[in-house]
C-alpha cells in the first residue's frame, strides 16, 4: 500500500512539490488511510488551507483529525508540531507549511526527528520547497504528469482528473519500488 | 405487573407548567393562571391552572382567545427554570415515601409500592401520602394505584383525588372512560371517532393485531392502554450525585503552593470518589472562601475529561496562578462536574490513542500557540456555499467505526493502491484572492492579480452556478470555473454575481 510506504511509525517524510502537482491530494490519501484504521492525525495547517469539505469527501474520518490552523504563524506552527510529535498516540502528524515555508535549522529538524521516534508518530512535511532536509527519512518530489478533461467539442465542460508522479528525492532503509509512482486523482 | 412490581402508584401534576409557576407565586392559586410562550401578539397558551381551565383556557390557545375566555387570566411566561426545579421536588417528595418509582416526565411520576404496605397500611392510606408529600413542595398531585402503570396513569386523571383501582379491576375500571379524557398522538383521536369508538371499552374490545396493523405502533400504544396493559420495562430515577469535596481551615493561607497542597488533597478525595462510580471530572469548579469575608471562585474546564490527580492539580494551579485569590483563604470547596468515563479504545485492530491527560495538556499548549478558536476536529456545515466550515472541540476521536477498521480496511487500502489513487484535494484561499478576469465569449481568457500574477488560461471549464440565502440580507451567488493557466496551476476562479467580481477561491493540488 502507497500510504504504508509513505508513512512509517517513528519517521519523518517529507512530500515537496508546487502547486498542483498532486502534494495535497497525497496528504488528504494519507489521512484517509490513517483515520480509516481508527488512528488519530493531527495536521498542522500554516497558511489555513485545509479544506474539510474536499477532505470529507475523499473519505477522511473528520472526527479523528486534529486542525491546528497557524494562521501564517510559522514559529508557532513549529511549535504546535514540535508538541504534537511528542504526544505519543497519533497515528500522523502533518505540517503543511505552504508556499513560504519557514526556515528550520538542521538541528531544530532533528530533534524533530528524534522526537518523532520516541513517540512513535509519523511525521510528514508538505511544501513547496524543502524544509527538513536529511532529517526525513523519505523525500519526495510532486509533479503533475498531466489534466483530463471532459466534454462534447473543443469546449471543455468538466475536470476529470490529474495525473501525478511522485519522484523519490532520497530514501533511507530499503529501496523504493519503482523510482516514480503514478498516481491517478480524481476530481 | 412491570418487572415484578404488583401495584403501581402514578402522582399525576395536571397543568404542571402552570403549576410550577403558582409554586414560586403561591398567590396565583387563587386566580386563573395560563403559562403562555412566544412573543405578543403571537402568545399561546402553554398550561393552564384548574380555575382558568374552568373557564375554556385549554393548552395551544391564542393569548387573545384566552383572555376573551377568561377576562381576569393572569398570564406569566412559562419558565423552564421553575419546570426544572418543580420535576425534581416532586421526585424528591415521592422519593420520601418508595425508594422505587420512574421519572415519566414534567409532572408524572411512577411510584413502586410494593414491600410499602407493613409500613404505611394499605394502598389509600399510601396514595393520600403521597399527596401530602407532594402539596408539602407546593404541588397539587392526584394520585391513581393500580397494578400497571397504564392503568394507574388512567386512574390518576378521572376519578377521586386518590383513585385506588383494586387488583383484577383495571379492564373493567377503564372501560366506561371517555376516549376524550386521555390525549392522543395527532391524527389518533380523529381516526377514533371517524371508527365509532368513544370509551376505552370500544378500543380494548378491538383484536390488537388488526389495531396494530392499521395504525401501526402509536394504534398498538393506545390499545395496550385501553386495556390496562403494561409493557415497557420499570426504569428507576435516582437523585443526581453531588460531587463536591470541601475543608475549612484553622488557619489562613497566603501563598499559592500552599493553598495548591490543600486543594491536591481535596482533590485525592474528589476524584477517588468519581473513579468509584466510573465517572471523570469535565469541568471543575473551585470556590474558596477568603479571610475578607467574601469568596474567590474559578471554574477550570478541561479540553478532555479526566480524573487524574496531578493534571487537574496542575490546572487548578495555573488557573490560581493567572487569578490569584484577592485575600488569603480560609476555607476551600471543589466540585466536579461528571461525565460517564469513555471505554478505553483498546480495540483488537486499533492504534493507541493519547492518554487523556497527555491530550488535554497538548490540546491546551496548542491553544495557547494558536488561540482556542483555531484548533479542533474540523466540521462540515450542511450548507451549498463554499468555505461553509467550523471547528469542533476535539474529542480524540470517539469510538472508531468498526466497519472501516481492522485488516478489512487495510486490504480495501490495498485495492486503492491499484486503481485510481483519491479525489483531488484543493488548497482554499483565506480570503479569496482577488483577481482582474479577461473573457472572451464569456469565458475567461486572462487572470491579472497583483504582484505577480498575470497569466493566459490554457483550458477552463464551467461555470457551476451556486447561489443561496436569496431570501434574506446573506445572499450570495456565483458561477465557478476550473482553469488551468499558462504557469502550469490549476485553480477555482469564482465570479460574484452580486458584485460582479472575480476571485480566486482556491487551488486544485
């Protein structure tokens, strides 16, 4: 399964890509997977972007995820990860930083590592440049390999879908299977 | 005979919002009294006392046709408050006389007598005790004794004030009551008269199985009331718990690790009591009495309940910290709200979920970071315009559906990692992000935003039309487009038809 490759107990992964090419529909599969076994999430939302209503009907039990919105508050942001990487009992602990992602020194990004571990949470980071760096023990780039649309004539009437690739940046531990995962969303 | 009970007395308080009104302005017995809800001039009456009863006021009525009826009515707003604190005295006098009986609502209440007879004599001699109970908290009870609680109920409206129904008497004490005396689910009454029936003799006598199957339950409800028959199981009421520990100290406390040790110790007490009876503390009030003369209380609600000692002490203790008593203290009293102890989600294929108190310690420090009003379980409103979503507060979860859950989950997870992966997310702008649209044949062509926006449209499609609240200040409407622009990004381009402005809404990514 995608998601158990993407996420593990104790690890930090980090999904970098711009904007519509596929990060967040890969987060929102994320935690569908999560709270659909029952597990806790807690998403770290910067830049207020999350919306619920696209999340519920992908599948997300609403009701086991915790929105923390920063409100472009990056330093606390950090802060709230920081506390909830080490609260033991969530499944997934998401930060989506956005399009200005903060600057995070190395060592503040493993301590988050570490902090990660002893809980046993997995971490994962969005944005659209990295932020943690060698810290994650998986980084994965987004792109959007192409957009289906639908409709009678040259006039397009509806968005199909978007086809996106996910590319393995760097990758501790045992290979990935392939070096670029397609992935189909629909809209 | 109900779960093993043979008689069954029911305390019956007619007219109850009006009568809990007369309890708190005794004055008003004298004169006809109407509850009346609502805001002039559409006042309708809720409950009338029995002088204005006399004269026609009758539950449902308009203000004005009541006061026609009855020119001197004294008519007072129905306080939900005064209901309230009425229930609970009736229950408590009753309580005075059997450890056994059943809240059944504003006014009525079941009583077991049996085992009550040694005690205070026979069944008349229990009833009128009960109506003296009853008239001691200031309320006018009639009482019905019967072998089942549809009987008794029965009893309690026709009759004496203490109608004894003697055993093996109920069917044939019924019968000759008018079907008018008792009320009936909407519809009932008519379908009632339009078959002939006019005393609960005519509905018993009718085969139950033909009643049931043209009126379904309610029809089965009323017949099983006609003929005195008692099905539903005996539910005890119990008085509420309270759950509060206090000390008084011989000596005055100015200092707050101080005042902290005693309140840890009052707190030991509290919650062994509430982990006794399987419950944890949801709000805990503190309320302590000062050297002055006066009182210093807080009230500490917590993101989750618990019950263990140290956290609750150490947000007592920051609460004190943030407000300080003004005086030193002499005396300190804790009270806990209780809620039931949710089971421990130590399901088979489930993950651990936080401690509670590592939670409600995580859940606070987040709301210190970001503010309260920014984190909680996000909640979809039932409503066509975008962006319609609140926060909830966080509750861990609750029970996790079993159906999704376990290896059936995991291989459904499976199955979707070889067909199409998910729905495509979007990325909401808070706010949307106003833009300037070129069109071309209706369509947009071009999307300027300033600083750094100024791009073709490749393809779009649309427009979706939404538009609500038309009826009220709160309209909106507006047609939304999917365009994909010539820097590769796939957006929702929103265009106000109230203002004729164009946004961007939010990102498909």
């Amino acid at each position: 399964m995608l998601v158990d490759r993407l996420l593990r107990q104790g690890a930090m992964t980090e999904i970098v890509g711009p904007l519509s090419s596929g990060r967040t529909s890969t987060l929102t599969l994320c935690l569908r997977a999560v709270t659909r076994r029952g597990g806790l999430a807690a998403l770290v939302d910067v830049d207020h972007a999350f919306d619920p209503r696209s999340a519920a009907a992908a599948g997300v039990d609403l009701g086991r995820v915790l929105w923390v919105r920063a409100e472009g508050r990056r330093r606390s942001a950090l802060e709230a990860v920081d506390l909830l990487a080490r609260c033991p009992g969530f499944a997934l602990v998401a930060l989506d930083v956005g399009e200005s992602p903060p600057r995070l020194p190395l060592a503040a990004a493993f301590r988050l590592r570490q902090a990660a571990r002893r809980s046993g949470v997995a971490l994962l980071v969005l944005g659209s440049r990295p932020v943690v760096g060698g810290a994650a023990a998986l980084s994965v780039l987004t792109r959007r390999d192409r957009l289906a649309w639908a409709g009678p004539g040259p006039v397009p009437r509806r968005l199909v879908g978007m086809r996106s690739g996910l590319h393995v940046v760097r990758k501790q531990g045992a290979p990935w299977p392939a070096p670029v995962e397609r992935l189909w969303w629909t809209a | 005979m109900v779960d093993g009970l043979s008689r069954l007395a029911c305390v019956r308080v007619e007219g109850f919002a009006a009568a809990a009104l007369e309890r708190c302005e005794p004055a008003l017995r004298e004169q006809p009294l109407a509850a009346v809800t609502g805001a002039p001039p559409a006042m309708r009456v809720v409950e009338a006392n029995a002088r204005a009863r006399a004269e026609g006021v009758r539950p449902g009525l308009p203000d004005a046709e009541a006061v026609v009826r009855c020119p001197s009515l004294v008519r007072r707003p129905a306080s939900a408050e005064a209901e309230a604190a009425a229930r609970h005295a009736l229950l408590e006098a009753c309580l005075a006389v059997s450890p056994r009986l059943e809240d059944a609502g504003p006014g009525l209440v079941h009583v077991a007598l049996d085992g009550l007879h040694r005690l205070f004599g026979d069944d008349l001699e229990i009833g009128r005790r009960l109506r003296r109970r009853a008239r001691a908290v200031g309320l006018d009870a009639r009482v019905g004794i019967a072998a089942g609680r549809a009987a008794a109920g029965v009893a309690a409206r026709v009759g004496p004030l203490v109608h004894v129904l003697a055993p093996g008497t109920e069917r044939a004490a019924l019968a000759p009551v008018p079907l008018a005396t008792l009320e009936w689910p909407a519809g009932l009454a008519a379908t009632f008269a339009r078959w002939g029936l006019a005393t609960l003799g005519d509905l018993a006598a009718l085969p139950r199985a033909g009643v049931g199957a043209r009126l379904g339950a309610t029809g089965l409800a009323a017949h099983d009331l006609a003929a005195g028959v008692d099905r539903a199981p005996f539910r005890p009421w119990t008085p509420p718990p309270f759950w509060e520990e206090a000390q008084g100290l011989d000596w005055e406390i100015g200092t707050l690790p101080a005042l902290v040790l005693v309140l840890e110790r009052a707190l030991e007490r509290l919650c062994a009591r509430l982990a006794a009876a399987h419950l944890v503390v949801d709000v805990l009030d503190v309320r302590l009495a000062l050297a002055s003369g006066g009182h210093h209380a807080r009230t500490v609600s917590l993101a989750a309940p618990l019950v263990d000692v140290a956290p609750l002490s150490a947000l007592l203790a920051l609460e004190l910290e943030a407000h300080p008593p003004p005086a030193p203290v002499t005396g300190v009293a804790l009270s806990a709200r209780a809620v039931p102890r949710r089971a421990a989600p130590g399901r088979l294929w489930h993950p651990p979920a936080p401690a509670p108190r590592d939670l409600a310690a995580v859940l606070a420090r987040l709301a210190l970071l970001v503010g309260g009003a920014n984190v909680g379980t996000p909640v979809v409103v039932d409503s066509h315009r975008p962006d319609a979503d609140t926060l909830a507060p966080f509750a861990g979860g609750g029970e996790a559906d079993d159906g999704a859950a376990g290896p059936e989950a995991d291989r459904a997870g499976d199955a979707e990692a070889r067909t199409p992966a998910g729905s495509l997310a979007i990325r909401r702008l808070r706010p949307p992000r106003p833009v300037e649209v070129e069109t071309r044949d209706g369509r947009p062509s071009r999307v300027r935003a300033a600083p750094a926006l100024d791009a073709a449209v490749v393809t779009c499609a649309g427009p979706w039309r939404l538009s609500g609240h038309w009826w009220d200040t709160d309209a909106w409407a507006r047609d939304e487009w999917d365009v994909e622009l010539t820097d590769r990004t796939l957006w929702r381009l929103a265009h106000d038809r109230l203002t004729n402005s164009w946004a961007l809404d939010a990102v498909y990514d």
